[in-house]
C-alpha cells in the first residue's frame, strides 16, 4: 500500500508540474486564434524539435513498440528508429517547408483550410477534416488505453484500468481547456529532455544490474536466438519497409506534427530542426526497444494485458525510479493527447463549425467567444467518447496504433500533390482523398488484402497509391 501511494504521489506531482507550466504560458497567451493554435507562429528550433519530438511520442513508445520487441525481437528499431527518423525528416523538409511558406502567406492554421483555399471548396476542407478527426479518435483512444494499462501494472492492480485512464482524461481535458500551443509547446520541451533522460538512466540501471550489454545480449540470444539475427522475427523486410513509409507518411498527417510545421519561427528554424530529427529519434527508440528485447531474454513475467517495461524495471530497479519511469510514460501520453486535443479543437471549429454554420473566416470578438466555447466542448466530447470506447475496443496498442498510422499515411499524397503540381484538380483531389480512405477501410476485403498479403507489403501502400492513380 505504501509503495502504490509513492507511485502515485510520484506521478501526480509530475501532473501538478505540467499543469503549472501550462497556466504560466496561459497567462502570456493571447486571445487570438493563431497565438492559441500556433503560439503566432514563433516556434524556435529547440522549442520546435522538441515539441514535435514529445508530440509524437505516445503510449506506442513506451509500451507498444518495447513489447513487439519483446515477442518479436528488436527489428522494429528499423522502423521506428532508423528509418522513420530519415523519411520523415525528408518528408518534414520537402512537405513542411511548402506549407510554412503557404500558411505564412494567408494565415493558414490548419491542412483543411489550406486545400479548401487551394481548390476553392469548402467540402473539400470539411472532408479533409472529417477523416483527420475520425482516425484521430483512435489514436486518442491509444493514450487513454496505455495511460491505464500504465496505471495497472505500476501498482499491480490496486488502481484499477478505468480509474488510471479516466484521471489521466480528465487531466487531458483541463490542461488543453486551459494552455494553447505555447503552453504545450513548452511543456513538451520539458517532457522531451525528462523522457530522454529516463529512458536512458533505465538502460544503464537495468544493465549493471545483468552485467552489462553483452551479458543482456548474450542471454537474449540463448532465449531468442532469433532475436539477434536481421530476418528472425515475425516480419518479412518487404513488411517492415513498407511498414516504416507507411508510418512516416500518418506521421507527417497527423494534425498535431502537420499544424506544427505552420508554426516555425522562420526557414532557418525547419531546416535546424529537420535535420536534428534522426538523431533525436535514435536516442529514445534504440534504448526503449532495446529494454523490450533484452527482458525476453531476462526471462521477465509480463502480467496478461500488461507491458514489459514496468515489469523489467519492476524487478531491476527500485519502486521509485519505476514510478518515474511510468511518469516518464505518461508525459510522452499527455504530451501526445494535449496536441491532438488542440488539434483536433482546431478542426472542429476552424473547418467544420466555420462552414457548416455559414460563419465567416474573418474573426471579431463575438465569434472569438462561440468558437472557443465551441472548442471546450468538443474537445469534452471528443475526450470522453474516446475514454470510453479505450474501455471496451479490443486490440493491442500496436494494433491500434498501426490503424490510425495507415488512415493517415493516405492524405500524404494528395496533400504532396497539391503543394507542388499545379495541374491536380479539385475533382482528382476529391477522388484521392476519398477513394484511398474508401479503398483502406475496405481493405479486409479480399482483393486488397490478398495483393497486400503476396507482396508482403502493409496495405497502407497499395491503397495510398491508388490515391495517386484517381489524382492523376
């Protein structure tokens, strides 16, 4: 009882620090649109990398990646680490920089309004919308799910899935109601530097205690030998290449990374931040997955349901740095949930109640109050209806993960198309954008998966190709 009250007091500080961080950046916030969403595009480099950087990170990093790793070896460092840390940085580049200079020039705060502008439709901006916010909602849902899965295995059940992940909703709820992207931008700063230093004092904790890296390797592969070979995991190399385009494609989508690149303070700053990227994100994916496999071969118990990182560090490390660690966790979850709970806000109010009502693009103090009041209560609504389908909806955090990637990955496309050809139509961007979600949700069907299946490739791919086709 005693240890759970020092787990939880630990990680309740951490919440009380993020929350105070964010009233500070309240305080110097303006009540403007663009300052609320894009901190008046003043990001510098550091604030940006890391930003973008916490941003991203979620529950998948800390719990779903480690625990593939886990049952399926560490081949995923490829994709998450290596590969994904130089496509999208590639994609941050040749896509972001385009819409910085675009969304610089008229004021753009979201990907809808810039195609809805750029093809002269409002129904293609409330469609790009539409699909953002629907393949938002699971990987919201993914936060909420790791955040009580986090909770479980921390205290070892005493705080039960949906007290852990409803706490952490509600956290959600008044940290983005209350700070915009100033706020969350200099929290995830903090949450950035705090998860990378962890992850690290973990390996280092967890390796003194097995006798070193080569001891943990050689134990993996008496354990696994297949673990240790390239190939000896569950995954075909045509999988995990497609696997990792298709990822960093829904990365550069996501709303909350793709309104980030509105956001820098200048050219220098994307092209700093870009290429600081791979590095960033070798340093956290290597360790974590790192820890997953080499707990395979530790011979670590991880409880049904439950994750591998707290059950390592639970027998290596002490009761209070575990309840650090899984702080560390659940600010890579927050830090992911604040943003697309932003986002999202952004989405509804900017592209969907603009529009739908008639309301004007052009701001005045009355609109300014409806729509921040429109705002709250969606993000309430959009919080709350994702808490409870966590509680219910079946499925791994990869499973879950791997979903809203893909949906995502479809719009990259279409989206690089309108940026740079001018002969991309108004009725081939419909096409694209729907034609790949109709193709993708579709894809259990057994045309799509069957090709997908004899290639060996993620139907990701296949499907955001045909958008290409329709466009074209």
């Amino acid at each position: 009882m005693a240890d759970t009250a020092l787990q939880m007091g630990i990680v309740g500080v951490y919440m009380v620090v993020a929350l105070a961080v964010g009233a500070v950046a309240y305080r110097l916030t303006d009540r403007t649109a663009e300052d609320y969403y894009l901190a008046s595009r003043t990001l510098g480099t550091v604030v940006l990398l890391f930003t973008t950087f916490a941003t991203l990170l979620s529950a998948f990093t800390f719990f779903g990646g480690p625990n593939l790793a886990f049952s399926a070896g560490p081949e995923w460092i490829l994709v998450m680490g290596l590969m994904d840390g130089i496509i999208f940085a590639v994609l941050w580049y040749v896509l972001g920089y385009k819409q910085w200079l675009v969304g610089k020039r008229h004021g753009y705060v979201t990907l809808g309004e810039m195609l809805g502008d750029r093809f002269g439709s409002t129904a293609l901006r409330v469609v790009v919308a539409a699909v953002s916010l629907f393949w938002l909602f699971p990987y919201v849902m993914l936060q909420q799910k790791g955040a009580g899965q986090a909770i479980v295995g921390l205290t070892n059940g005493a705080v039960p899935f949906w007290v852990g992940a409803g706490g952490i909703t509600l956290f959600m709820i008044l940290y983005v109601a209350l700070s915009g992207m100033r706020g969350v931008a200099w929290t995830d700063t903090l949450q950035g530097l705090f998860m990378l230093s962890l992850i690290w004092v973990a390996v280092a904790w967890v390796l003194s205690a097995v006798g070193g890296a080569g001891e943990a390797t050689a134990l993996l592969a008496s354990e696994e030998p297949a673990f240790v070979g390239l190939g000896g995991g569950l995954y075909t190399p045509q999988y995990i290449i497609s696997t990792a385009v298709s990822i960093a494609f829904g990365v550069t989508m996501f709303p909350q990374i793709n309104q980030r690149f509105f956001a820098a303070g200048s050219k220098k700053v994307l092209k700093r931040t870009f290429a600081l990227w791979p590095v960033l994100v070798l340093l956290l994916f290597v360790p974590a997955f790192m820890l997953g496999a080499w707990a395979a071969g530790l011979g670590v118990t991880v409880p049904e349901g439950g994750n591998v990182i707290p059950a390592l560090l639970g027998e290596y490390t002490p009761t209070w740095f575990t309840a650090l660690v899984i702080a560390g966790a659940m600010a890579a979850m927050m830090s992911s949930s604040d943003s697309m709970l932003l986002s999202g806000s952004s989405y509804l109010t900017r592209d969907l109640y603009r529009p739908l009502t008639g309301r004007s693009d052009a701001s005045d103090e009355a609109t300014d109050r409806r729509e921040a009041l429109v705002a709250r209560v969606g993000v309430v609504l959009f919080a709350t209806l994702s808490f409870i389908a966590s509680l219910y909806t079946p499925g791994t955090l990869v499973q879950i993960g791997d979903t809203a990637f893909s949906g995502f990955a479809q719009l990259t496309v279409p989206v690089a198309l309108a940026l740079y050809w001018q002969g991309t139509t108004r009725s081939g961007m419909y096409a694209g954008v729907i034609g790949s979600q109709v193709f993708y949700g579709l894809h259990v069907f057994p045309v799509i998966a069957t090709v997908a299946g004899l290639l060996g490739l993620d139907v990701a791919l296949p499907t955001a190709y045909l958008s290409l086709i329709h466009i074209s």
